[in-house]
C-alpha cells in the first residue's frame, strides 16, 4: 500500500486547547501529516486574521527590503537552506521579527529619502554644469560669426550651424557696426535653457512648435552620461536644451512669450536653469558647478557606504550551513502565516476542534505526540486525536507515497487525472513502461548514450542543479531512465547512429560463388544455422543479425518485424491495464465489475488481439513451407469467411470469433440489471432522528479518549449534530445508457488503440531512417571524397552531422518520442481501469510549503 494503491486513510476530529493551539499546530506540521477541513466555511468565522494581517504587513516589509537590497552590486542573499531553518525555528518569535522589521523598514525608508535628496542635488548640479558648458559654446560660437570680415582669419568660414546667429543681423549694418549689432541682438532675443530626458525630447520640440507657431527656435545638446533617476533608481539618459525666441521686454516684465514657454516646461516636468550673461560669468559658474558636483559625489558616495554597511547584517548568514538573515524571516513569515491559517480552520472557544484525514498507519504516532506535548506542561489544557467514521458523502482523499525517483513519473499519472481511494495506481507501472516504450520508439546505442550522459550528469550534480535548473533537476531519473532504454533497445536493433555491431557471428553468408560486378548478391544462410528450428544452433543470440544492415531489403524486413512488435507490445500492455481492472474490482468487493464487466473484457482481449498475438509469434518461430498471412487470417475471421490458408485450423478462428461476439452481450446487459436488484432489495435509510454528535461515536470513545491524553470538550461544542446526507437515487435508465457507452467505447477502443500502438513502429522506423540519411549524406560523403580533400572534409561534415544529430534527434526527435508515449500511456494503456477522479491528500506540512516557497 501507499505505492500501488493509496495508504489506507483515517477519518477524525483533532481538539486543541486555545492558550497552546498554536504550538500543537507547529509540532504537526513539522512531525505528522494531516489534512484539515474548513469549519468555518458556513459563517466565515476567522478567529486569527488579525495574526495573518500583521505577517502581511511584516511580508510587505520583506518584499520592499529585498527590493533595495536587489539595488546594491554585489547584494548575495544566501536562500534554499529549509531544513536548516526548520531545525532553528524556534529562535524566532512573532514580536521581535516584526519589531525589528519595522525598524529596518523605518530606516530603510530614511536611507531611500536622503539618497533620493543627495540623487536629486548631484544631479541637479550636474545637468547646471552641462547647461554652462552648452552656453560657452555657444557664445564663443556667437563670437565668431559676429566677428568683422576684416579681422578673421581666411580659413574661418561660416558654417551651417551659425545660420541662426547670421540670419539675425541687420541687412543696414556694415562691417564697422559690430559692437552695435550685437548690443541689438542681446536686446532682440532671449532664451530657456534646461535639461529634458531623450525619450520626450521630440515630443517636447513638437509641442514648443504648435504652440508658439514657429516662432521659437528649440537647440538640444546629447548629455553622454547617463543619470540615476532618483525615484526609480534607473539609468536615464537626457538632453540639454536651449529654447531661442524674440523677447523685446526689457528689465523684470515678462513677455508672453516667455510665460508660455515657462509653462509648457513646467507641464513636462524639466529642470530650467539660468542662462549666463557672458563667457566670463559662464566660466566662473561652470568652476563653481565642478566643485559642487565633485562634493555630492562623495556624499552619496558615503551616503551609499553608510547603506550597504547597514544591509551588511541582512546578508549575513545567521549560522553555518544557513540563510541570510532576510531570508530566514521570510521563511519564518511563511510558515507563521501558514499555522495560523490552519487555525483559522478550527472552529470552538474554550478548545479549538477540526475535522481531519491521517495516514491510518499513524494514527498511534500522530497521539503519541500530542500525549508526550502535553505531559510536558502540566497544569495546562491538552490535545486528542479522536478517531471516527466518516460520513459516506465523503470519500477519502488519495495519498500515494513517493520519493524522488517514482515522484516525476506519479507527476505524469496526476497530469492525466489523480487515482480514486483504493484505485490501483499506473505509476507503479509507469516507471518501467514509459521509458522502455520511449526506447522502442528511440532506440540507438549512439543517441540513446547521449540522453542517458544528460541523465547521468543531472543525477550525478543533482544539488547543483536543484535550483540552477529545477526543470532539470525534477527530470533527471526519467531522462536516466528513458537514455539507459534506449541504450538496450538500440543493442536489440542493432544499431549504433546508423552502424551495426558484430558481436557475434553472422547467420548469413555471401554464396560461394561470386556474382558478376554490378549484380546484386543474395546472401545465404550459414552452412551450420539451423533454419527449421530443429535443436541446431538458432538465430543471431541477442538483437538484429548485423548483415542486415545496408542489404537492399533492410527496410523491408525491419518495417514487417517493428510493426508485429509494436502490436505484440500494445496488445501486452492493454492486458495488463485490464488485469488491474480485476484488482480494482476484487479491491472493492464488486461481483458485478468482477464478472460483468472484467471477465467480458479479458475474453474478448484474448479471443481476438491475443489470438492475434500469438499467430505473429508462433510464425516467428516455427518454420513453414507456406507460411500463412495473419492479416488475411484476421481479415477471415472478422468477416466469419474461409481462410484458403489456415495457420491453426479453420475451426479455432470461428470458435474464438463466436465468444468474441457473445461476450459483447454478457458486457452489456447483466450489469444494469445486477444494480437494479442491489437497489430494490436495500431498504430506504431513515430520517435523521439517529444522527450523532460528530466525532463521538463508539469508535470515538474506544480510540480517543480512553487515552488519557487530555481533557473533555464541556461545553455547547460537543452539541453539534450533523444529519446524515440523502444518497443519490438510482435511475435503471441512466445506469443502462451508461454502460451502452461503455460497452460501444470498449470494443471500438480495442481495434483503435491497437492501431495506435504502431506509433511505436512508425516512429522507430523513422528515427532509423534519419540518422541513416544525415550519416551517409554527411560523413560518408567526406570519406568518400578523393585524397587529401576527404582529410579536410571529414572533419567539416562531422560537425555538420554533430549539430543536425543534436538539434534534430537529440531535441526535436526526443520531445515528439516522448509526447506519443505520454498518449499511450493516457489513453491506450489507463483507459482500461483507471477513472482518475480521486482528490489528493494535501497534509499540513512545513517542509513542503517552504520548499514551495522557496522555488517561487
């Protein structure tokens, strides 16, 4: 039990006292294995959410501390270290974590707002700087294009980039009026210079454009250093900005003009800054701006030295082996949330009672520890399990014990449907079907040795890759487990990336007499191979005779023996589903499964697929003079002709045909009727006049409080009735339309997934043929150029061959392998007995829920 079928589960009610229910919740959920049921999902009634708020609150803290410290370089947070922690949780308790965190958060929160301040000042100070440099280029730009003809030098010319300076000047000045001509430009223009990100900057042009009408003209400079932004922490890079436009105000009036391009900056939320009045005063403040930013840089430098100092004591692991000290109160708040959630299931006030499902075999363990518990406090109220009988509108949860080999394959078995209570479990079958079935669809000694070193590997660094690569890590025993198959079924196809092994001697032989050249050559049978099966020596002792390969009937022969395989194979397989069919029905005591529904099933199996079965198999190993067709043989029989070459008679088929047909009857008709008497002859259940007080039947008392383990439940909470729950009526003419379509589903499921068992020869053969291609068109032709080039070209196509062999067989080949076993498996092989409507068993338990936690 726990493995083929479920363990054997208990129905109970656990009481806790209230002062010492937390405690008793945290010893079970970290030495037992218990499923609670919702009391209180009626009213609602949440006794310790103010608990679960406060943890909250204390996990928002956590996530906004990980937040920063994800902000610091080089910030390692030491995490995945569960059964270290669970072994010193009790170091931790709920008002001092929560204490300490909003201390931290207090601080944290000051540390954010005075580097947001220093941010905000450096960077002010560093994009003023940038406006100066912009200005004194500009101005000795300005300079320059003013200057008199006369006195420039003939290499200076007028570039593009001063149009805007030279299209200003008066048509009316002369060479000679150029201290005029520049005291009215002063006059004439002004400007708004700032500093803007680069991702508004053409949005900010076009606005300033619409709004004034063109009548502005907008310079911007790319700022190469990017800068912190101080809210977000993120790099953004900006622009310096110069805003030209005709200003003809003097003194403190302020144009329109200048108050709406104010505006328009203040809506885009930029810095502005103060355009100097010459090159001199830019000079003096760009000095004045270097000092400045070099004093903020080291400000926040120690600013950010004072921080990580501080978070130092949040990374640093608490003991050897353990967490980082942040990570150690996630956990802690995990699991803290997570006892006075479970408590929030218990419904009572002077002691706390739920209903529960628990492993029976640890019902005497599960008392044993809350007796031992609660003799260590005397004086104080006590825990007891009480034992009960279910109510029969409650079907026990499934619990299937697994481990890390079988747990990847139980995974695909709960992707389909999780087993009933007591249903047999194809895991246990799994683990050997799945990975050899993918072996007969892959099997390559080469390829398949590849696979099992991915395998190897993974299993080999398990603890390296457990949170690296936990897809890996969950896969490792299936890819082992899938590689070492196909390993054993490609020394069975003989084959090695297309090439044949010799490890024994060849049953064929070329004739003694060789043919002429260009002819094609039969080979013989050896001399000393005893062809009739009549106590010589046999056929080649393990796996395909090698002087198969590259005969031109190779395809031929390996398409006729692959596909009698895959029919053998399936046909096995679907009767070992219905053998458990048989398990399931002796399990729970049905007759009428037993002999109206299995017995059926496995005569009409057997009568025809397995007739089948053994017509390929004694064919192989019985010589015949005219060995007879099998299809036409079931092609005969099906249709109830003559067969004009009977392999076992003509009489047998007709005889197995004719209880074929009878036993599609003996499925359909007695099982309803069966039902129908069961239900007429029980009588009605009674009112609910003979409910009892749950969880204080006579199994209660025999099992619970007989053992002195606690005290008694005195108060109106030991009142509580539950009337039992109305059974569902039986309806004869449901139950007959239903096994209608049982029956219909069964014998067209049969014929059907027999056919779809040749997936297994159709993809087999394909692989074969692949890696057959991509050799010969890669390596044999480099080996088949002529010298020196062949020494060059063998190691060009091995790579290319390698890549394609990887990429193709190695990827593609293996998931789409992998995907049609996982459909045989689901529906070919489990549709013969597994309903897969069962509910799991999700006990309370701490190690789970963290590790969980710790994957997310």
């Amino acid at each position: 039990m726990g493995i083929l079928r479920s363990e054997q589960m208990q129905y109970g009610t656990l009481v806790l006292p209230v002062d010492r229910a937390r405690q008793f919740i945290d010893i079970i959920g970290a030495s037992t294995k218990m499923q609670f049921e919702d009391m209180n999902a009626r009213n609602l009634h949440r006794p310790y959410k103010k608990y679960i708020q406060r943890i909250d609150e204390m996990e928002r803290i956590l996530r906004f501390l990980n937040q920063e410290l994800t902000r610091m370089p080089d910030a390692q947070v030491t995490k995945n270290k569960v059964d270290n922690f669970l072994e010193n949780a009790d170091e931790y308790k709920l008002d001092e974590v929560e204490a300490r965190l909003k201390q931290l958060h207090q601080d944290f929160i000051q540390f954010k707002d005075n580097n947001a301040k220093l941010t905000g000042r450096r960077n002010a100070a560093l994009e003023e700087r940038y406006v100066v440099q912009t200005a004194i280029a500009s101005m000795a730009q300005v300079s320059s294009s003013l200057q008199p003809a006369s006195q420039r030098r003939p290499s200076e010319v007028l570039h593009d980039d001063d149009f805007e300076f030279a299209a200003s000047r008066s048509l009316l000045d002369d060479e000679e009026g150029y201290t005029s001509t520049r005291r009215t430009l002063e006059t004439m223009f002004s400007n708004i210079a700032g500093v803007i990100p680069q991702a508004e900057q053409d949005r900010f042009a076009r606005t300033l454009f619409r709004a004034t009408r063109g009548n502005t003209f907008t310079h911007f400079q790319q700022i190469f250093e990017p800068m912190r932004d101080p809210k977000t922490g993120l790099e953004v890079q900006k622009s310096v900005f110069v805003i030209y436009f005709q200003d003809h105000r003097a003194g403190s009036a302020i144009s329109a003009m200048n108050e709406k391009i104010t505006k328009i900056c203040q809506s885009y939320g930029v810095n502005t800054y103060r355009w100097p009045t010459n090159q001199q005063v830019a000079r003096d403040m760009h000095m004045s701006l270097q000092v400045q930013v070099e004093d903020q840089e080291r400000l926040l430098k120690a600013h950010e030295n004072f921080v990580r100092s501080e978070a130092e004591s949040l990374l640093s692991v608490t003991r050897p082996g353990g967490n980082s000290l942040i990570e150690e109160w996630r956990l802690f708040c995990m699991k803290e949330k997570s006892i006075y959630a479970t408590l929030n299931l218990f419904e009572g006030h002077m002691n706390l009672r739920a209903n529960c499902w628990y492993p029976a075999d640890e019902g005497e363990q599960i008392r044993a520890l809350l007796v031992r518990n609660s003799s260590n406090r005397h004086g104080h109220g006590s825990a007891m399990l009480v034992s009960d009988r279910a109510p029969a509108s409650k079907t026990p949860p499934t619990f299937i014990r697994k481990n890390e080999f079988t747990g990847i394959f139980q995974e695909l078995v709960d992707t389909y449907g999780l087993p009933r209570y007591g249903e047999a479990n194809p895991a246990l079958f799994t683990v050997v079907t799945f990975p050899f079935l993918f072996g007969v669809m892959y099997g390559d000694v080469g390829h398949g040795s590849m696979l099992l070193l991915i395998g190897i590997y993974a299993v080999w660094c398990a603890e390296d890759i457990k949170f690296k690569y936990p897809e890996l890590y969950y896969a490792r025993y299936i890819l082992f487990m899938m590689g070492l198959f196909s390993v054993y079924v490609g020394f069975l196809y003989n084959d090695f990336f297309s090439i044949g092994f010799s490890f024994f001697h060849s049953r064929w032989q070329m004739p003694a007499t060789h043919a002429e050249p260009g002819k094609v050559v039969t080979y013989e049978p050896a001399p000393w191979f005893d062809t009739r099966n009549e106590g010589g020596t046999g056929p080649y002792p393990f796996g395909v005779d090698p002087a198969w390969h590259g005969a031109q009937n190779e395809l031929v022969y390996m398409n006729s023996m692959k596909m009698k395989t895959s029919v053998i194979l399936g046909v096995v397989q679907m009767i070992v589903g219905l053998l458990l069919r048989f398990a399931n029905a002796i399990h729970e005591r049905s007759k009428a499964d037993l002999f109206c529904e299995c017995v059926p099933m496995m005569v009409f199996m057997l009568c025809f697929f397995g007739f089948m079965d053994y017509m390929i198999l004694y064919k192989w190993v019985t010589a015949m003079d005219n060995p007879p067709s099998i299809i036409n043989s079931m092609i005969a029989m099906a249709m109830w002709g003559e067969d004009s070459n009977p392999m076992l008679g003509a009489s047998l088929p007709k005889v197995l045909m004719a209880v074929c047909m009878l036993s599609v009857p003996c499925m359909l008709i007695p099982k309803p009727l069966v039902k129908y008497l069961q239900h007429r002859n029980v009588p009605e259940p009674r009112a609910a006049h003979g409910a009892v007080p749950l969880g204080f039947g006579s199994d209660s008392v025999r099992s619970g409080f007989g053992s002195g383990a606690g005290s008694p439940v005195g108060d109106e909470e030991a009142c509580r009735f539950e009337p039992p729950e109305e059974e569902e009526s039986f309806d004869f003419s449901e139950e007959c339309i239903h096994q209608v379509i049982e029956t219909i589903e069964y014998v067209l499921g049969t014929v059907s997934h027999t056919a779809s068992y040749l997936r297994l020869w159709a993809l087999s053969l394909a692989h074969q043929q692949l890696s057959v291609v991509f050799f010969s068109m890669t390596i044999l032709s480099g080996m088949a150029a002529p010298f020196p080039w062949n020494m060059f070209l063998i190691y060009f196509w091995f790579g290319v061959w390698f890549a394609i062999t990887v990429g193709i067989l190695l990827g593609m080949d293996v998931l789409e392998c992998f995907l049609h076993v996982l459909r045989l498996h689901w529906v070919e092989f489990q549709s013969k007995f597994f309903r897969a409507d069962g509910y799991a068993f999700e006990p309370y338990c701490h190690k789970a829920l963290l590790e969980k936690g710790a994957e997310e």
